[in-house]
C-alpha cells in the first residue's frame, strides 16, 4: 500500500479510535460530580470505573478470538454501536446502580475497539513501518485524552453532566461511515468456527468474583473474614476450572500453548502493571486535583495535561526512532524505569504540593506509559505465528485491563481506606472547624456524614482545607502501594528476546507461511516418491520389488 492509501484506510479506524477515547475520558473529571449528584460513595464511584473495565477485560479476548475468523471490519463496526449507545443510554441514569449498568455495556464495545484496531493496525502496516504513524495514533490519543476532560468538564460546568455521554454520537456516525467506505482489509480464510462459551463464563465470573471482594473487603467486610475466604476460595477454584477447560477446548479463548512463547508470556506479566500506572493514575488523579486541590471539572482535565503530553511525546517520538532504526528494547528498558521512578515519586505529593513538582513527575509517569505500552503489543504481533494474531493481541489487551481493572478496585479500597483512617486522626479538628461555623456546621457535619463523596465546593474554608489535606495524603498513599508493581515491569521488559521487527503486515507473513508450509508438503511428497520402489525393481533379495509387497514380506517394503 502507498502512503496514500495507509492514510485512507487508517481514517476511519483513527475516528473509531477517536470516539472510544473521547466517550472514556469526557466524564473522568466529571465524575466526582457526577457521583455526588446521583448520592453514591466512594464504592460508587470505583464501581462505576471498574464496571467498564471488568467488561473490556472480559470481552477482549473474545472479540480477538471472533478476528481471526470473522470480519474485522464488520466486528470493529458492530463494537463501535455498543459503545455508543450504551454511552447514548448512560446519560438517562437517575442512580448510581442505572449508571453501572450502562458502563458494562459500554465496556463491551470498549473491549471490541480495543484489541481490533491493533489487529487491523497489523493488517495493514508492518511492525518496523508503524512506528512512522505513530504521530497519529499519538495526535488522536492526545486530543481524546486532554479534550475529553476539557470537553466534559465545560459540559459540566455550563450546562449538564448528562450531555458528556452524548457528545460520541456524532463522531461515532461519521466513524462507521469512514470505516465502510476506506477500509479494506484481506479476507479471512473461512474454517469451522466454534466458541469457547464455557470458558468464557468461567473467565468472566473467577474474575468478577476476585473484583467483587476487593471492592468490598475492608468497608463491608473484614479483609480476613469468612466471606474474603469464600470469595477468593471461589475465585480461584473457577479460574482453576477455567485452565484445565482451555486445556481440552477445542477452539480456547485464551490458547494456553501461547504462553509457551516466551515473549508473549512476559509482555503478559509487564501489561498487567502498565495497566495498574496507566488506568489507575488516570482514574485517581481527578480526585485529586478536586478534593485535595479544590478544582472544578473543568480544571480538573487541565491539570493532568502535563501526563497526557508526556504519553503522546515520548509514544511519538520513540516510535519514529524504532521505525527509522529498528531498535525498540533500549527505548522499553527506559521507559519502564522512568515509569517506576515516577509512581514512586507521585507517592510523595501532598494537597499543598508545588503544582509545578506534580507537573514534573506526571510528565515522567506518562512519558514512561508512552514508551511501554503500545510497543508492548507491537513485540507480541511481531513474536507470534500471524494465524494467532487476534488472541495474542487480545491476549496482551486483556491482561492490562485485567492489571487495571484489579488495580482500580484494589487501589479504591485503598483510597476509601485510608481516607476514613485520616479523617479519624483529624476528626478532633474537622469537630473544632465545624463548631466554629455555628447553624451552618450541622448540616456540615451531617453531608461529611453521609458516608458520599464531599462537594468541596459547598464547604467552609476551615473545613475544606482538612478534607483537601486528607484526600491529597490518601491518593499519594495509592501510588506508593501501586509503584513496587512497576518494578515487574522493568523485569519483564529486561528478559524481552530482542527480536528484529519484521518489515511484513500479517496479511504477508500469513501467504509467506502458507507457501512456506506448501513447498514443505510438495517436498515430502517428492521425497515419498523418490523412495517408493518402481515396478520391475528388484529388491536386495533379487525379487521383484511389486511382488515381494503383493507377498507382505518385508523386503519388497
């Protein structure tokens, strides 16, 4: 394909791209609002999030495994519907429980346009020619990701939280009209198609059952309890049956020989803490900026800009210098370091840190994210066999939804936590602040509670500055329990095989090994002929060869 027609088929996938990230981001910084407007808690408010996580987790690999025998194109198209509407359907909620509802089915488009579009993007570009456009899946990412805050904190702020779910619809139609008229894509061969149902439910329920408890232990429950051990005893007794049913499906959603390729498995292990830094630093850091620093929505999304630069610099450039050059282990090594570094540096910020020193540390978090984790995929499609590229794709997405999915629900807990044991140690204070407030500090006190998320805006100075030094200390707290996971991932990068990236799309690599296996087939063929004995031949024993074989002794064989 010429520049030219990458450009074209690339449009409408870059659009689709575009929807599902701006419909994710739009309601990040408003979401604090959102939640208190609708009267849910902390739990909430992590279930909101987790809900669309767990339900990309679950339904990633399996849209990876529908690619690699139904149409891409189709199926890209299809996911992108669910996702829209169900993000259409979620600005009708009228309850926290209605909201979470649509978030699942939302995440089931999410878990579609996450891994096709990397499998297309294999489809129609090389691993050494994909770091070239880079720049834009880069300029894409950054404008959904800084424009969806900004767009969602004004909508917000100006008019309604509702209108952030139904800002993707325009977008979305142009997406699968720009999709069905540019995209083309190689026919995938036609064989008998089964699904792995049984795994599928097992999958989703060990791993729904895992999130339930960490999102309950510790408020509803104790973390050592009967219901933590009926729980997590469940939870690993269905991923247990899980395993040994992919062992005898015949067509598994997740095939365990992959992981017998050695840089599947440990891009597997290194996605899982990419997806604690990348989706939990996002979630939390709007609650932050708006409960420890007293931002609006709006200025919420403009004060995590200096991450969402630091993802799209680094993912730019280093893609380029991997295309140009061909070396990509050195530039992983870095970014996973500089990833570690700034998690733990994150974990030193305080509601009345220098804004400036938060900038500086979230540039170097998201510059490290930007390094790691597209190149992370792009190692994996290069490493495996090109029949397997949907599930080993799918399979890299799945564990770093997996990864953030549990890190949000664990680090929420954490979050809550921690929370109310500070509140606790400033309770004799936050009393004194409240008493001084006179008939106001009663219904004060009876909003802090309620057990909801506070409305900083509604509160007193005296109050608000103890709330906000509460919540800035108990966000830190959640990037120094997520930075030793970090550490994994310089690990996992550093044992990578440094392959050399193929200068073949898959669609290539797919012919070149079918023709590859058929000159191996003719050759055994003529080989087979070669060795069969012709007629009139005579054998070691002097016999007719044919009638020594008619006779059944062994030497006319």
């Amino acid at each position: 394909m010429s520049h030219r027609e990458v450009l074209q088929a690339l449009s409408g996938l870059l659009t689709g791209m575009f929807v599902s990230i701006i419909s994710g981001t739009v309601v990040s910084s408003s979401l604090p609002i959102i939640i208190a407007d609708l009267g849910g808690t902390q739990a909430s408010f992590t279930w909101v999030v987790t809900a669309t996580l767990l339900a990309t987790t679950v339904s990633t690999p399996i849209w990876g495994k529908l690619a690699d025998i139904f149409n891409r194109k189709l199926l890209i198209q299809i996911a992108l519907v669910i996702f829209v509407a169900s993000s259409a359907m979620a600005g009708f909620s009228q309850d926290p429980a209605s909201l979470i509802t649509c978030r699942v089915f939302q995440g089931l488009g999410a878990g579609g346009l996450t891994s096709l579009s990397q499998i297309i993007m294999a489809d129609i570009l090389s691993p050494r020619e994909r770091g070239k456009y880079m720049g834009l899946f880069g300029a894409v990412m950054g404008v959904g990701t800084v424009g969806g805050p900004l767009i969602g904190g004004f909508l917000t702020d100006a008019i309604d939280w509702r209108w952030n779910f139904f800002v993707g619809v325009p977008f979305a139609i142009v997406a699968i009209i720009l999709l069905q008229k540019t995209l083309h894509l190689p026919a995938v061969p036609k064989g008998k198609v089964t699904i792995d149902y049984l795994g599928t439910v097992l999958l989703a329920g060990g791993v729904s059952l895992l999130l339930i408890w960490v999102s309950l232990a510790g408020t509803e429950f104790d973390w050592w309890s009967t219901e933590t051990f009926a729980m997590v005893g469940g939870s690993l007794v269905t991923l247990a049956v899980f395993i040994f049913v992919e062992f005898k499906a015949t067509n598994p959603i997740i095939p365990l020989p992959l992981f017998k390729n050695r840089t599947f498995t440990l891009a597997v292990i290194g996605s899982i803490s990419v997806g604690v830094a990348m989706f939990g630093t996002s979630v939390f850091l709007s609650q932050y900026m708006q409960l420890a620093r007293g931002a609006s929505a709006t200025e919420s999304g403009l004060m995590t800009i200096p991450m969402v630069a630091g993802m799209l610099v680094s993912s730019t450039l280093i893609g380029m210098v991997i295309s140009r050059t061909g070396k990509w282990k050195r530039y992983m090594v870095l970014g996973s370091i500089m990833l570690t570094v700034g998690m733990f540096l994150m974990g030193t910020i305080r509601f009345d840190t220098n804004f400036a020193i938060v900038s500086a540390y979230m540039v170097l978090l998201g510059a490290g994210v930007g390094m790691v984790m597209q190149n992370m995929v792009l190692v994996v499609q290069n490493a495996v066999d090109p029949r397997e590229l949907g599930v080993a794709s799918s399979g890299v997405a799945f564990f770093r939804s997996l990864g953030g999915t549990v890190g949000i629900s664990a680090l929420g807990a954490v979050l809550g936590s921690q929370a109310t044991s500070l509140m606790a140690d400033r309770k004799d204070d936050l009393m004194a602040a409240i008493m001084k407030l006179g008939e106001k500090g009663a219904g004060v006190a009876d909003a802090l509670s309620s057990g909801q998320l506070p409305a900083m805006k509604d509160l007193p100075e005296s109050v608000r500055v103890i709330i906000e030094s509460v919540y800035g200390q108990a966000v830190a707290d959640i990037f120094v329990v997520a930075a030793p996971l970090a550490i994994v991932t310089i690990l996992a990068v550093a044992f990578l095989p440094n392959l050399s990236l193929s200068t073949k799309t898959n669609h290539q690599r797919m012919t070149q090994s079918s023709a590859e296996a058929g000159d191996d087939v003719a050759q055994v063929a003529e080989a087979s002929v070669a060795a069969e004995p012709r007629t009139g031949q005579l054998d070691a024993t002097g016999q007719d060869a044919q009638a020594s074989d008619r006779d059944g002794t062994s030497s006319g064989r």
